[in-house]
C-alpha cells in the first residue's frame, strides 16, 4: 500500500493563468523550485493566500537535488522570489494595460540548521493564482522537476498553452521579453544556442511535449520563431510503464495477504477458527472454490439449520467438488439485476458527461475563432470599419438578403467604454449571437480560411464534429 501512496503523491498540478505564463519575468533556476513548490500547496478551493511551509527536504526529494548547499540555495531562491517582480500586459476593452507587482512577501526561516521556511505570495498574484475557471494553463509537475534551467521551464509552459493547436508563432523579440533576457543575449545565434536548443533538448528529454522550430527571417536576420509542437510519446509511455509496473508489483505483494485475511474474517466467528486453516485450504483449493463452501455453511445457519461444527463441516464440503446452494443462487440473481440496474444508470450518466464535454470543446472552439478573430482585427486595424462599411452598403441595396437586414438592424453601437467600429464593438455583437454572429462568422470563415481550419483540424482531434 505505500507504493500505492508513493505513487499518487508524485501526480501534483501547476495550475496558473494564461497572463502569469506570458508574463515578463526572470528567475533563476532556485527561485523557480521554490515557486513551483509554492504552486503545489495552493488547493483549488483557497480563496485568499495563506503562509506556505515549504520544508526543504520535501523539495530536495521532489526535484532530486543532490546539491550539498541545497538547503542554503532554495533560501536564497525564497528571498531572491520576493524582491523579484513580474510585469503582464492584458488586453482590455479599453486597450492594452501593464500591471506590475512583487511575486511573494515574507520569508522566515532558521539562520543556521532550519529544516523550513515560510512565505506567501504577494496578494496582488491572488487573480494569476486563485479561484481559475477559464484561460489558465495546468500541467502535471513531473514535467518540470528534472529541468536544470528556468528558461527551459518557460518554454515548456508557453508551449504547453498551445499543444492542442500545434504550434505557435514569436518574434525574437517578443520571446526574449517574456523571458526578460533583452539584455542577457543580445545576439541571437547565443539565444538560440543557449535558450531555444537548451529547451528543446530539456523538453524531450524530460516533459510531455517536444518541439520543433523555423526560423523566419527579414533579410538576412531571424526575426521570428515558428514552434512546432508534439506530444512526446516516449516519456508519455514510460510514465505509463512505470505506473503499471508499480502497481503490478504492489498488487503482486498484497493481494495474497488480503485474500487470506477477507476468508479468515468470513470464519472468525466460527469456534475452532484459526489463520493458519485458512492458509492450509488455499494451499489446495482456489480462493473463490473455499469462499463458496463458507457462504454455503453460513447460509443454511441463517434459515435455521443446525451445524455443530461449522469449521469441520467446512473441511468436508471441501472434498465435494460440486455443491448445490439455493439460497445463494437467489443472492446472485439479486445482485446480478442490481448490477444492471447499475450499470444502466452509469451508461445513463457518461452520455450525459459526454454531451457536456462536447459542449464544453464547443464553447471553447467558439473562443479560440474569437481569438482569432482579434488577432487578425489586431494585424488589419482598418478592417473593422471596413466589414462594417461593406454591411452597411449590403443593406442599402434594394432587394438586400433578409439576413443582411437583420444582422445591420439588430447591430449595438454607442456601447459605453468601447470604440464605435472596433475590433472590441463587433466582438461584443458576435457575442450577444444572431443574425449578426452568423453572418460575421460566414465572412470570417470564408476570407480566413486556413485560420479557422487550422483551429477546427485542432478541435476535430479532441472530438469535435463540424
């Protein structure tokens, strides 16, 4: 059983907004230990930070620090974590905005032999960190453990936000923002050597994903990453191995002891009753073939039968190869339409979940199209106004499509906070629905096809039908 333990306590979750992982930070590899760790003792129902114990031991374990100074560094990377700060730019109605904020506050540990340390984050991470529903990234924490270098980590999760559509795209200069390395690798052939083939190089060796990159250039220069991203199945399979393995061998050490100890229960009561008869008879005989004769013996006492010697009664019912039990045949017949029952109700509940799954990927593809709606909105600024002005002429016309008539008529302008003919205005009406939405998505899909393509080929993986 304590295999079994081990076991469940290495599958810990990471789990932080999408702003947190594109934020513009730099730690190093210390600091981003102990803030992984931090990470694992937030539980998903915290409504507020509390002060986390972290005891160095613990993390020494889960990263497989063999360090002789370990204890002094992961220190250090507390204290270094609260003068650090982290900037996120988040896009906002009223356009893009920069929030600024210290990462932790409060470090208390021993001066010399201390075996812990506290501290808590800065209560301005409360809306990176806490409460998540939607837009965040989560991943299983054994991805990171083994990595030796915080940029390697910061890939990993800038990567791992977009495994399911496969690749993403960074100017050069984007990428060493996020990382906050402008000053660190002024020329690109060190980033790449030092950065981008050091992540590469970690995450196959050790993470979920592998990558692939193009480099796009301007001239002669690389300005642009184009990542590609797979799930990496050697490390996914010997994940998987090694679970089974686990399990196989606790399963293997255990199930003699608990087969012996549920039959020697079932005739305890009985007098004359020792473990060591149990053993005996499962030296000859299976386990289900002795627990027949048992229930046989218990039945016939519960409708009035009168057994003297239950044990020794047991002992002969073992020569008889073949019995009779009436009373156990009802039982199973019982049991068996209770089982249907059962197992019809659970039928039942996984349509249900999976119609709920399949809304749940339908109402995030209708995300993701919005996103890249934005995006292109982003790249193109005139086009809003364009689109609106191409509606607006469709309406005129004599004789316009009903649906252009509608979708025109029913479209909210003068909203309080938001630019007339923005990309945030037409947003804002492709989410109220309608004629509108439909019409706005028919011309998105039929001039940017191989963007939305791109997302629906994405989706058809996870099972959605289009």
């Amino acid at each position: 059983m304590k295999l079994k333990q081990e076991v469940s306590k290495t599958v810990k979750l990471i789990k932080k907004s999408n702003d947190l992982v594109e934020g513009r930070y730099r730690f190093d590899i210390w600091e981003t230990r102990v803030f992984t760790k931090m990470l694992t003792l937030i539980r998903m129902d915290d409504e507020d930070f509390k002060e986390y114990r972290i005891y160095l031991k613990d993390v020494v374990h889960d990263f497989g620090l063999s360090h002789k100074n370990a204890y002094k560094l992961l220190k250090d990377g507390a204290k270094g974590l609260t003068k650090k700060e982290i900037r996120i730019i988040r896009d906002t109605p009223e356009g893009l905005k920069e929030f600024q904020t210290h990462i932790a506050v409060g470090v208390d540990s021993f001066v010399k032999d201390g075996n812990y340390l506290d501290i808590s984050f800065h209560p301005k991470m409360k809306p990176f960190l806490l409460q998540l529903q939607t837009q965040f990234l989560m991943y299983d924490i054994r991805n990171v453990l083994s990595i030796q270098s915080s940029f390697s980590v910061r890939i990993y999760e800038l990567l791992k936000q977009y495994e399911t559509i496969g690749k993403r795209r960074f100017s050069i200069q984007e990428l060493k923002e996020m990382l906050d390395v402008q000053d660190k690798y002024p020329l690109y052939a060190n980033f790449k050597q030092r950065v981008v083939l050091k992540a590469q190089e970690d995450l196959e060796k050790s993470t979920d994903i592998r990558f692939t990159f193009d480099e796009i250039k301007s001239g002669k220069q690389v300005t642009e990453l184009l990542f590609h991203i797979f799930r990496n199945k050697e490390i996914l399979d010997l994940r998987q191995e090694n679970i089974l393995s686990i399990k196989k061998t606790v399963e293997e050490t255990t199930i003699i002891n608990a087969v012996e100890q549920e039959l020697f229960d079932s005739v305890k009561d009985f007098k004359g009753s020792n473990l060591k008869s149990v053993q005996n008879w499962m030296k000859v005989y299976p386990a289900e073939y002795i627990k027949s004769r048992i229930v046989l013996v218990k039945n016939l006492i519960q409708v009035g039968q009168k057994i003297d010697n239950p044990m020794g009664f047991i002992q002969s019912l073992m020569l008889q190869p073949n019995i009779f039990d009436p009373i156990q045949i009802e039982k199973e017949t019982l049991e068996a339409n209770k089982k249907i029952a059962i197992q019809q109700e659970f039928d039942k509940q996984q349509k249900l979940s999976k119609e709920q799954q399949l809304q749940a990927l339908t109402e995030q593809y209708e995300e993701s199209i919005v996103a890249c709606m934005l995006s292109v909105f982003t790249k193109h600024p005139d086009l809003p106004k364009e689109f609106l002005t191409d509606l607006r002429n469709k309406r005129n016309k004599e004789n316009s499509a009903f649906i252009v008539q509608l979708a025109y008529d029913h479209y909210v302008s003068n909203i309080d906070g938001i630019v007339p003919a923005s990309k945030e205005e037409i947003i804002h009406n492709h989410r109220l629905g309608g004629s509108f939405s439909a019409l706005l998505a028919e011309w998105f899909e039929a001039n940017f096809s191989n963007e939305v393509n791109e997302i629906k080929e994405s989706f058809k993986l996870m099972g959605c039908v289009f």
